[in-house]
C-alpha cells in the first residue's frame, strides 16, 4: 500500500461515478466529475493502492438464481481464528460476517446445486472448531447492492454515467466454456481492460466487449465497485430476518429504492423468510431502521437481527478490520 491518503470530495465523486458505471471510460468519468482522465484514473488507483476501494466482480442475481446461494450460520467451539482462515481460502464462500447474535459467523455461500450444498454444509459441520451450524437456502434474490450509492453525483451526472452501463435484460442462456474462462480473468479486477481480457481468456477484444456486456445485462456476472467501511460513511454492518407473506414480498420490492441503507435482500428458506443486508451511520439506527421497515411494508414483521462484528471478506476480497481489502479469493460456482 501506499502512504495513507485521506479521500476528499473528488475521490467520493470518483466513486460514486464507478458505482453507477464500472467500466465507464476515464474519459467520461473525468467529465462528470470535473477532471481530466488521466488525474481521474490516477486517483482511483491511490484509492485501489490503498485497498479504500475496487472493482469486484462476481454472478448476478439471474445466474444465482438458476443455481444454488445459501446463508449459513456457524456456532464455533474454539480456534475461531482458524475456521475463518479456511473459509476464507474456500472459493464458494463469497462473504463472511463475525457477528453479535446466535451464530458467531454468517456466511455467504455460492454453490452449483443443493446436493453440492448438502455436502459442503456437512463438512463444514464436521471440521475442526465448528459446533454447529444452520443453513438457509437462498430462495430468490430480491435486490443486491449494486444499488448503494455515495450519494456525492446528481440525477444529472448518473444519466450520463448510466449510458455505459448494460441495460438488464432475461436471462437468454448458460455461461458456456469462453464466458466462464472470461469470467475468471475478470475476477481479480473489475476494470481490467478488453485487451487484457482478451489475452487472458484466449478471445478478441471484440467478442470480450461483446460478451462482457450480454453477461451484465442478463445479470449472470455483477461488477460492482465496493468502498472500505471506513470510507464509506455507513461503518455498521446489521442483518436484518423478517417473515412476510407473498403480498408483503412484492410490497418490500417496491420499497427497497426508499431504503438506501439495503445493501442486500433476499427471499430464503424457513419461518423467517426474508434476510436483508443494511449498512447504517450508528448502531442505534437498526431500531429506527426496523420500524420504517414495518411502516413501509404492511404485513412484513422483523423476527431477529444481528450486527457485524467484522468481515473478513466480503464478495470474494479479503479485507483488514477497518475494511481495507488486503487480497482476495474470487467467488467460483
């Protein structure tokens, strides 16, 4: 890492720019937030440098939604420590929360199908410092934190910025063997070029372009650009459980744009049937959270949450306790 830099107005801009669009060219960038391309460029590789933001790739809502997500609960009887060391070389756990609720640690988990899933959760179950875990199967995913924004650009700057931007569309078809190996390349960085893509994944720079854009727009890869927390001006992390009814659910969908504190939402197995992911300025503000939440969505009763702790990784990228990333371990199904 570089020598500590303390972001100021332009780098917030910087990333909110990347956060509407994180491939759009420096030289659109640049524009919308009042520089050129190569000063802007030069201070998102500080803010990258530093690991106080990146580019992370990883499957979308449409794909995941044709395999199998699960939240998973663990209980650890000792050498916590450890456990997390191993989850966080295992590349289908996608983020784990140390938390203050039932379970010492929530994990994220991406897997191809539920038998997978089933074998995966049992070995969990019988490895060293695991006293017991709960796992709730991730049923649809209702919004995901492509969504969160610094709030530092105005309606203006993002319909411009929104132009380099795929425009979603169903789902047409399966990831075939090229998609997966451009997938792959793409993991490390999420703005790495066409050309070097093209070179890793044994494609043209065209057909790169070409695919990358039909793999965003029908939501099999999400590229996001992700901020440490202790930038990001919301520094607690909270999960929230609720149980809702079909009516409830589609009333919640309609919400979720008046909740800016979402990160993540989706529908999953058991009595509680929804789980949200919401970042927060203090750890005072899940009350008042909770209650607009139930405000909002007639018939929707929150049943349990927790607050996080740490994460020590978060969509594949492992991150320090202030939430700098420090490396990563991409996400595979």
């Amino acid at each position: 890492m570089q020598d500590c830099h303390v972001p100021d107005d332009l780098d917030y801009q910087i990333v909110h720019a990347l956060q509407v669009a994180p491939r759009a060219p420096w030289g659109v960038v640049g524009d919308v937030v009042g520089v050129s391309a190569a000063t802007a460029a030069r201070r998102w590789e500080r803010l990258v440098d530093q690991g106080l933001a990146w580019i992370v790739s990883y499957p979308g809502a449409a794909y995941l939604n044709t395999r199998c997500s699960a939240f998973v609960e663990v209980q650890t009887s000792a050498a916590r420590d450890s456990v997390v060391e191993r989850l966080c070389r295992d590349r289908h756990v996608a983020t784990i929360q140390r938390t203050a609720g039932d379970g010492d640690l929530l994990l994220t988990v991406m897997v191809p199908d539920l038998e997978f899933l089933g074998d995966w959760v049992q070995l969990l179950a019988e490895s060293d410092g695991v006293a017991r875990t709960r796992t709730r199967v991730v049923t649809k995913v209702i919004g995901e934190s492509e969504r969160w924004r610094m709030r530092t650009l105005g309606q203006d700057e993002e319909s411009v910025l929104a132009e380099h931007r795929p425009v979603h569309r169903p789902l047409a078809h399966d990831p075939d063997e090229p998609d997966l190996r451009l997938i792959a390349a793409l993991a490390e960085d999420g703005r790495r070029s066409a050309v070097d893509l093209a070179s890793a994944s044994g494609l043209s720079a065209p057909t790169v372009r070409r695919r990358l854009t039909a793999l965003v727009a029908e939501r099999v890869l999400s590229i996001r650009c992700e901020v440490a927390h202790v930038i990001s001006g919301w520094p607690i992390t909270a999960n929230v459980w609720a149980r809702a009814s079909s009516r409830s659910i589609v009333a919640l969908v309609d919400a979720l744009d008046g909740l800016p504190q979402v990160r993540v939402c989706c529908e999953v197995t058991g009595t509680a049937n929804i789980i949200m992911g919401v970042w927060l300025h203090t750890v005072g503000e899940l009350a008042e959270f909770e209650q607009e939440l139930e405000s909002l969505v007639p018939g929707l009763v929150v049943v349990d949450r927790s607050v996080t702790l740490e994460t020590p990784k978060r969509l594949g990228s492992l991150l320090d306790r202030s939430g700098c990333r420090t490396g990563s371990v991409p996400v595979v199904l």
